[in-house]
C-alpha cells in the first residue's frame, strides 16, 4: 500500500526540535503584539487621560471603551513598562509622560502612527517580492507628512544631541549659518533661540519649508527660508556656518562646488551623514526596498551611499576647494560628525 508518510517517523524526535522554532515566532509576534498595544493606547488616548492615577473603569469611561478590555490593555502597557499599576490604579510611567501624551514637548504620536504606515506596507510583500517596489512620486512622498514626521523623531532628543555638539566645536556661534537641506529647521530654531547673535537660514524645496515655517512660529523663533534644489540652485551665499545633516549634500562630490561657494574663508562646516553601519540589517533593508521612487535608485541597502566612496571623495574634493577636515568622529550607532574649515580665498 502507497502511504503519504511513514508511520515510524511518529516515534522520531526531530533535532532541532520544532519547539524551539515554535518560541522564535512566539517572540516575532510579540514584538507585533506589543507595537499594537502601544498604537491603539495612543490612538484612544489612554496615556492623555491618565495624568491622574484611575481604575479601569475610570478610565474606560473616559475614554468610551469596555472597562474589562481597558484593563487588560493597561496591564499589557504595566508588563511593557509604560504604565505603573499600584493597587488598582493606573498612572504614566516617566517614558509615556514624556512620548505619549499631547502636552509634552517631546510626544512622538506621530512617530508611532509613521510606523503602523511602515507595518502596512509588509501586508504587500507577496505582491513586492513577485513584482519589485510599489514606484511613488517624490514630490508626494517627500513632503509635509515626511517631514513632519522626521521633525517629530528629532524632537525626541536628537536635536538636543546635535545642538549641544555644534555649539562644542563650531565655536562661538555668530554671524550667518544655513541649515543645507534643512527641512523642519528645528536645528536652526534651537541653536538661535540660544545665540541671538546668529542669524538662521533653511535652505530647501519650497514644499518642504512649509513645515519649517509652521515650527518658526510654533518655537516663535523667526529664520530666513530660502527655497531652491540642492542640484539646481545655489546655496545662499555668505555664511560664517553651515550644517547638513542627512541628505546628499553631506556625501555627493557633484555638490561640493555649491556648498564650496556658499561658506565664507574662515567659515565652519559641520555634516552628519550615516556610516555604512546604516546600511546593516536584512530586515530593515528589505523594507528599505519595498518601494521606490520614480527617477531615483536607492540602492538595494539602506543609505547605501554611506557604503560606497563617494564619501571620501567628497572629503578630497572639499580640500581641494580649501575646506579642510578639523575633526572626524561618531556621533551615534549609524552617524558619523565631520567638522570642515574653509582656509582658503572665497
């Protein structure tokens, strides 16, 4: 008789066992699990209603929720250590007073709903793995969503980092400093909120700006917004100070000649750019790829040009139009800080 399997492999104990594998998945969808929990508490308002320590049922009313299901939510926010449980009243735990509620400066609402928009895009894996990227326009998606939510992760901590480093090693903080690229324009808010003396300047697509204009009034902190294409127009010119963080200005030696002519002699320049530890990650390069933008490659790692040498082509190709290397060093995990001086004639 032809049977599909053979009855002895029933007594057999596979090595490894399929146990083991079972866990890893269990700890995959955890990871799911929790980022669910923290999304839907932020949407319904839970950490905004729980500046006061409340029960379950408190709660829920505020919130128009089952009083049984809130607290088995606010239970799975007690084990991820965002809320604290004493007896049976629920309070914010520091880190959710701190990202999760609308009244604190650094809330990162935005971030989590950004993210939940990168999860859906793994829904269309299948449909991406048979057919290549979904192709979007840049001009939709390098807009005011994009940037707002990059301004919104920024504002978690980042902009502090990157201010305080300038001011260590730009030196005094004078005269003129255009942001290259600068989008939001939070950096140049920060650094001319403490140094009144230095006049701001963001230079990007005039659609990106929008955003950098809403954050000037938002901090009540005035910049000169100076709209243009890093490829097609100049960079305003006469600056004792520039920075650029994360864009191609900070790698492609086709720039240089711009930014070269925009920095006044004796003018410092300050760049943050990714490493090639960026682009590490086989699951994070694949969702780098699952879309596309027309016209453009983006190479199959991310922020693969942080691999490639362009990158100290673009050092040389500095010296050489007499912006010399001051100093090299990380700044983060996958960041690196470089500070030039312009030596010679304008």
């Amino acid at each position: 008789m032809n049977t599909k399997y053979d009855p002895k492999d029933l007594a057999r104990v596979p090595n490894p066992e399929w146990g083991e594998y079972r866990n890893k998945i269990e700890e995959y969808i955890d990871g799911y699990r929790a980022f669910r929990v923290l999304e839907t508490s932020a949407n319904m308002g839970i950490f905004d209603n729980l500046a006061h320590p409340s029960d379950k049922e408190t709660l829920a009313k505020r919130i128009g929720a089952d009083p049984a299901m809130t607290g088995l939510l606010c239970d799975c926010l007690t084990e991820m250590g965002l809320l604290i449980k004493e007896g049976d009243l629920y309070s914010n735990a520091p880190a959710a007073e701190l990202f999760f509620t609308e009244s604190s400066p650094f809330c990162q609402k935005e971030s989590i709903a950004a993210s939940a928009e990168r999860m859906r895009g793994w829904e269309t894996l299948v449909q991406r793995v048979q057919d290549g990227p979904e192709i979007v326009s840049q001009k939709e998606f390098f807009g005011e969503k994009w940037i707002t939510m990059i301004a919104t992760g920024a504002r978690g901590g980042s902009t502090g980092k990157v201010i305080t480093y300038l001011e260590e090693h730009l030196g005094h903080l004078s005269g003129t400093m255009t942001d290259v690229g600068g989008g939001h324009g939070l950096y140049m808010i920060g650094l001319c909120a403490r140094h009144p003396e230095l006049k701001g300047r963001v230079f990007d697509r005039p659609r990106i700006l929008k955003t950098a204009e809403k954050y000037c009034r938002d901090y009540g902190v005035p910049l000169e917004l100076v709209p243009g294409d890093l490829y097609e127009d100049p960079i305003p010119g006469g600056n004792d100070l520039m920075f650029i963080s994360f864009n191609p200005a900070c790698s492609d030696p086709k720039l240089v000649p711009n930014i070269a002519a925009a920095l006044s002699p004796g003018g410092r320049l300050a760049v943050r750019r990714h490493t090639a530890a960026a682009t590490t990650g086989a699951l994070r390069n694949l969702e780098w790829n699952l879309r596309a933008w027309d016209g453009f490659r983006k190479g199959d790692k991310r922020h693969s040009a942080a691999a490639s040498n362009e990158g100290d082509v673009y050092i040389e190709e500095l010296a050489k139009a007499g912006i010399a290397l001051v100093s090299r060093e990380g700044f983060d995990r996958e960041s690196e800080m470089l500070v030039f001086e312009k030596r010679g004639p304008s």
